[in-house]
C-alpha cells in the first residue's frame, strides 16, 4: 500500500467523520428544541406559499378602495378617509407605511395581509400551545398556513386576514387570563378587542366567544366536584358556615373571570368610543345596517336568510378548507368534547358562535348569498381540532401492539397523507394560476368571474401611462365613487400629473360631456368596467376599442379600454 493510499483513506474517514458529527449535532439540536425547529419549517413554508406570485391575481374591488385611500391619507391630513363610506380607519392606517415603502402598490397592500397571517401563525402556535401541549400549537399552526382558505385572505389586501389576527390574539389573551384569573389581563384582551373595532364590526363576536374562554380551564369542574362532596358532609352550623365558604370557593374563580370580562369589555368599548370624535361617526352605523340585521329586524325575522347562509356556511367551508381537513376539525372537536377535554367545548363554542350569529345577522345585500370573508373566524377552531385528531390518533395507533397494528398503521399514514395533499394542491393552484383553482363558487364570482375582479386594471393603466410619456391625457371611468375601475386606475397612476381621471356613472347613457370637450384638445380613453345590466356603452357613443380583458369563465362580463374619437369633440 503506497503512502498516498494511506492519506487518501485517512482523509476519507475523517470527512466521515466530520459529516457524522454534524449530523449528530443536527438530531441533538432537534430533540431540545423540536419546537424552535418546527416554528422555523413553518414559517419558512408560510413565507413561501404568501410571497410566491403575490400580484398574480387582479385587484378586488374592495382592494383597489382600500389601497387607494391609503395613498390619500396623509394628504392634507386625510387620515379618517375610510370613515366617509362608514369604514373605521385603523386598517388603512397600517396599509400607509406598504403603499408608501414600495412601488407596486396592490403587492405592497397586500404585504400587510401577509404580515397580519403571519403573526396568526404565531397566534396559532400560542393557542395550541396553551391549550394542550407545543405539538398541537405547532399543528394547528402548520395547518393554518396549508388550508386555502387562510391563504387566500393572507394573500389579499382587505381588512378580513388583519381581522383574523386579531381574533386570535384576543382568544389567546382570554385564554392565558382565564388561567391565571389576573386582571391585568384585561388590558391585553380589552386593548385587541378596541384595536378589532376600529378595524371593523365584525370584531363585535368577539363579545359573545371571549367569556367562554373560561371553559377551558382544565380540572375546575373536577375541583369543583370534590369541593361539594366534602361540604355536604359537615353538619350543624358550622357545616353551615364551612359550606358557604367552600360555594364561595367554588364560585371565586368565576367571579374573578366575570370581572376580568366586564373590565376588558369596558376598555374596548371606550377605545372604540374615540370614533365618536369624528363628525362622520354616523356613518358606521348607517354602513352596518346595510349588511346586518338589526336587534328589531332580527328579532322581527330572525330566520328570513337563517338557512340559506348555513347552507352557503357548510358548503364554502367544504370546499375551501378541502373536504378532509374540515371533517378532521370537526370530529377532532367532537373526539375531544367526548372526552371532556375542555378546550373542546371552548373550541366548539368558538366555531358554533361564529357560524350561527353570522347566519343571523348576515343580510343579503349585494350578493344573494353570505360571503365567505364574514365566517372566516370559525376556520381556526376548526385546523386546531383537526391537529388534536391527528395527536390523539397517531399516540392511539403506537400503541396497538396487535397483528393488525401494521394495517392500522397504513391506513392511518394514508388518511393523513391525503388529508394533507388535497390542501396543499389547491394552495399551489391559488399561488400559480387562481382562475384554474378549485374555489367556492362566491370567491370565483367576486375575484375571477364577475365585475368585483380587476382583470385588465393594470395592463390599461400601464398603457394610459406610456400615452401620458407624450402629453396630457384624459381617462374617463365609469364608476362615480369608490371601486373599480376608478380606484384601481387611479392607485396604479398615482402620482402621474400628465393624466386626469374622470368618473362617470356606470348607469348613464349618455356620453359624457366633459369627456367629448377634452377630446379636442388632449387624447381621451375610457376604462369600461362591466356591471350587471352595463355590460358596454352604448353602442352610439363615439370609442374605438383598443383592449379587452374578459373575466375569467365569464364571455359577458369584461373590461374594456377605449380610445375617444376626435370627432366626439364639441
């Protein structure tokens, strides 16, 4: 053997070595902080699945109303905006450091919601992690971000994923408050309560699921049980005195919890109560009673749309949580109400509570149906039953020692496997191509099928913009308030002095007149946004197409970019 066999083996066997140890020090590194670990993979898949493609689908038309007024506030001191169509402020408000840091407006509105989700993964880990143990806060959290239904609103610039965050801190903060019984809880639970309401009034659910928080509090009723036994066998008067102090025992925690609700409740609404400050107060109310029902009007009819919500409830949650993972939620929730785990019965109240008020209160209003963005809140109950399922059955299936062990053991690995690809597929489709993705029937009427959707938005303001490179030019939109196409137009020229937008009523038949005096001196186009029973201009009005975005699927509903003729011209 020569002397560079030697070396060249003793070189071999000490990167070896070298790569055993660090393969050691890995599996070592895994086992103290499994954890730390699966936090750091889920955050990495999450940061994946929001920022991949995160302008690939259009501008929504709530988006383009809430990008737009976060240009616009800082402006002259702009700042309650949003109040002037009975919006709270506080969502925009945190959109104006986005829109302003980046370029693209729509993908630098949409960070935020991005920002928002990710701290609900954070909220997730802590919900999970109090109520049972780090593995189902680190489930409910890996669940959160693969269910398509969490990354599409984490992916879009309205107040609902920033909304969702808050429902999570807040029930966490009650959570950790019914524990300890400290009222300096409340500061947390009232301040996130007060920050949901100056977002939006959906937050107000908060009031009906917070208090059950108390439900979660392991091992009370069974203290409390023991308690009464062994105060019903003193006798005599000092029975008597020992069994009021041992009721008085029993009812303390409730009575501390009571208090730590109606001071959190009390904060949150004088938090809330600085809107009253705003001459434009009014018209949060005025704004709510369009889209929900009253206490008269509900109590008048309470069951008018009752039904066909829980019907649009159960059906959008099936397809956009996937069949398997909501049916996992569910029976995980049961599995553990069955087995008087008591954050079950809190996780239950919590997704029951959304469900059935929303299904009250939801009016019908622009859509003849509930939209999915209003039951949002129920889908994490839901991803942390699921994850105890999946706990309870894996711990369930390594003990079975039997013959038909290994079976089980299979079917198990197979049911979670495809509980988990299904999800994972639609989220690939949502990121890559969302008009081929298989959605609820309401998200692909609002985002990709009908006149909501902002197809075409960007590609005619990118064309208005190279025209204006030239000159002065003209853009008429027909849409007299906020929206789109107007909104969206004017968010992506923002800041364009060559170019002046002009809106116009999406339901008038005549041409506009300043539109036809424009022409005959600068270049003049239009953005025509389909609507119902507007799906063109009239066929008299003096445009040349030049472009024509069709919303996806649907041959009626579609965009146009036209050019005026000069001889509109007066």
């Amino acid at each position: 053997m020569t002397p560079e066999t030697v070396k060249n083996e003793q070189d071999g066997q000490s990167g070896a070595t070298d790569r055993d140890t660090r393969a050691a020090r890995a599996v070592n590194v895994i086992r103290r902080h499994p954890s730390v670990v699966a936090m750091c993979s889920i955050f990495a898949l999450y940061l994946l699945t929001r920022l991949l493609f995160l302008g690939r689908l259009p501008v929504f038309f709530d988006e383009s109303i809430f990008i737009r007024w976060a240009q616009l506030a800082p402006r002259n001191g702009n700042w309650m905006v949003s109040m002037t169509d009975g919006k709270p402020p506080i969502f925009i408000w945190l959109l104006i450091p986005f829109v302003s840091a980046l370029k693209n407006p729509l993908v630098a509105g949409r960070l935020l919601s991005v920002s928002a989700g990710a701290m609900s993964v954070y909220g997730m880990f802590l919900i999970g992690k109090e109520l049972r143990d780090w593995r189902l806060g680190a489930w409910g959290a890996f669940l959160y971000v693969i269910c398509p239904f969490t990354l599409w609103y984490d992916r879009i610039a309205i107040t609902e994923g920033f909304l969702l965050t808050v429902f999570i801190f807040g029930l966490y903060f009650a959570l950790r408050a019914s524990r300890s019984l400290n009222p300096l809880w409340s500061l947390a639970i009232g301040g996130t309560l007060g920050l949901g309401l100056l977002t939006k009034g959906t937050t107000e659910l908060l009031f009906v699921i917070t208090p059950f928080a108390f439900l979660a509090r392991t091992g009370y009723g069974r203290s409390s049980a023991r308690e009464g036994r062994g105060g019903d066998t003193v006798g005599g008067s000092a029975g008597s005195s020992v069994g009021v102090t041992e009721r008085w025992g029993r009812l303390q925690p409730l009575a501390r919890w009571i208090v730590v609700i109606v001071i959190s409740f009390v904060l949150a609404i004088a938090i809330y109560s600085l809107l009253r400050l705003s001459s434009m107060y009014g018209l949060i109310a005025a704004r709510n009673s369009i889209a929900t029902k009253g206490v008269g009007e509900l109590l008048k009819h309470p069951f008018d749309v009752f039904f066909s919500n829980v019907g649009t409830i159960i059906g959008t949650t099936f397809i956009f949580m996937t069949p398997l993972l909501l049916l996992g939620g569910v029976a995980g929730l049961i599995y553990g109400a069955a087995k008087r785990w008591h954050p079950a019965w809190f996780l239950l109240v919590w997704t029951v509570a959304v469900g059935v008020v929303e299904a009250l209160v939801a009016k019908h209003w622009m859509f003849n149906a509930i939209l999915p963005r209003f039951f949002l809140a129920l889908v994490p109950p839901l991803l942390l039953g699921a994850g105890y399922l999946v706990i309870e059955g894996v711990g369930a299936v390594r003990k079975l020692d039997s013959s038909r062990a290994q079976v089980v053991r299979i079917l198990t690995a197979v049911v979670v496997f495809l509980a988990l690809v299904f999800p994972l597929f639609t989220d690939a489709m949502v990121i890559a191509k969302p008009e081929e993705a298989l959605l609820p029937y309401w998200i692909r009427v609002q985002y990709i099928t009908d006149w909501p959707s902002g197809w075409g938005i960007r590609e005619s303001a990118n064309y208005i913009a190279e025209q204006s490179e030239k000159g002065p030019v003209v853009v008429g939109t027909n849409v007299k308030g906020i929206g789109l196409p107007t909104d969206g137009i004017e968010l992506y020229l923002d800041g364009n002095r060559n170019v002046k937008v002009v809106p116009f009523s999406s339901t008038t038949q005549e041409f506009p007149h300043e539109l036809a005096e424009a022409a005959a001196s600068y270049p003049v186009y239009v953005v025509f946004n389909s609507f119902p029973g507007y799906e063109s201009p009239p066929a008299e009005w003096p445009l040349e197409l030049i472009s024509q975005f069709p919303k996806d699927g649907n041959n009626t509903q579609h965009l146009n970019l036209f050019k005026v003729k000069p001889t509109a011209a007066p």
